[in-house]
C-alpha cells in the first residue's frame, strides 16, 4: 500500500504490531516531496504516537477483521462471546475490554476487532438500553434547576439522571460518553 492511500481509520501493520490512523494531515513544504504527518493508535496496547511518512513510501495494511458477536457472560478475568452463524465462541481478557465492560449485558451485539485471528478490540453499539436497579427518589419542585441525582443501573454502572426517573425505568445510555440520554418506553 502507497502512503497516499493514507486516511484516518486506515489500518496498517508496523513492526508485527496493528495500528489504525487517528489523526491525518499533509504537509507540502516550499521545496522538496510532500510529508504525510500522522497519529496512529496502536489497537494492542492503545498508545498513540505521531509518525511522520515521505510520498512515495510504501506500507503494510494490517490483516485487521471485524465480526458480529453476541456477549453471553462473565469469567473470572475475562468475557465470553459467541459467533452467532457458527455458535464458536470466543473470550476476551478484562484489559482488552476495559471500561466498556459496565456497558455488558446479555445478549449484547458488539463487534470484534481480530488481528491475524486473535481479538484485540471490542467495539460496542453507539447506545445500549438498560433498566434502573436502585436510585434515590427526586425532591418534588426541584425541577427548574435541571438538577441530577445518581442511578444505578442493572450493571452496577452509574450515571447521573434528571429527578423523574425511577426504580424500573428503561433508559438510553451513550457507551462513548457514559451518560444519559432519554427514557425509553
């Protein structure tokens, strides 16, 4: 692949390890060939790192694969998926999945990010819909103020919620920010 084919969220492979492009730009300076500035993600270890190319190198596109899996459950230090056309399933480690793991529920659909056949990412849908276990009752007339009060949802995550809602409700919930979005009916 010719550095010209450079564009954010291009996947390459450099020293056996996958990269994605989070950040593109060319330069084209007075005199001389054009620069191809870049911060590249590793999608192993999540460090982000600024590499600099010249046109007309050349670079590997990583063997990187995504597929729908369905989540099933819990382990001791990592998660169960299943493939739901071949029912193969896969576990991922807690240090892959990170923060994203107060999000799991059931039945879950997300996608998973294989490098050379091995899963190294997890990508969950933009909104999950999950139901209240336990929060504090909203003091009546406190209302104009848009004040908050504290949920814990059927994960154990928790997120900050307008005073109306109760035990039981079903809510809308942003997996990229981790916050409120709408009740849901």
């Amino acid at each position: 692949m010719d550095v010209s084919d450079l564009k954010k969220n291009v996947k390459l492979e450099i020293d056996g390890q996958p990269w994605i492009v989070a950040d593109f730009q060319f330069v084209k300076p007075g005199k001389g060939q054009g620069l191809y500035k870049c911060k590249i993600k590793n999608m192993v270890t999540g460090a982000v790192v600024d590499r600099t190319w010249r046109s007309g190198e050349k670079l590997t596109a990583a063997n990187v694969e995504s597929r729908t899996y369905q989540y099933l459950y819990p382990g001791a230090d990592s998660f169960t998926f299943m493939d739901n056309a071949t029912y193969e399933q896969v576990e991922i480690d807690e240090k892959t999945i990170g923060t994203d793991a107060r999000f799991l529920m059931d039945n879950l659909e997300v996608d998973i990010l294989f490098y050379n056949e091995r899963p190294v990412g997890v990508t969950l849908p933009s909104h999950v819909v999950m139901s209240v276990s336990e929060c504090e009752p909203g003091v009546k007339g406190d209302t104009a103020t848009g004040a908050t009060k504290g949920a814990t949802m059927e994960t154990g995550y928790e997120v900050q919620v307008p005073l109306f809602i109760k035990v039981g409700d079903r809510l809308k919930i942003d997996t990229r920010t981790g916050s409120y979005v709408e009740r849901v009916n």
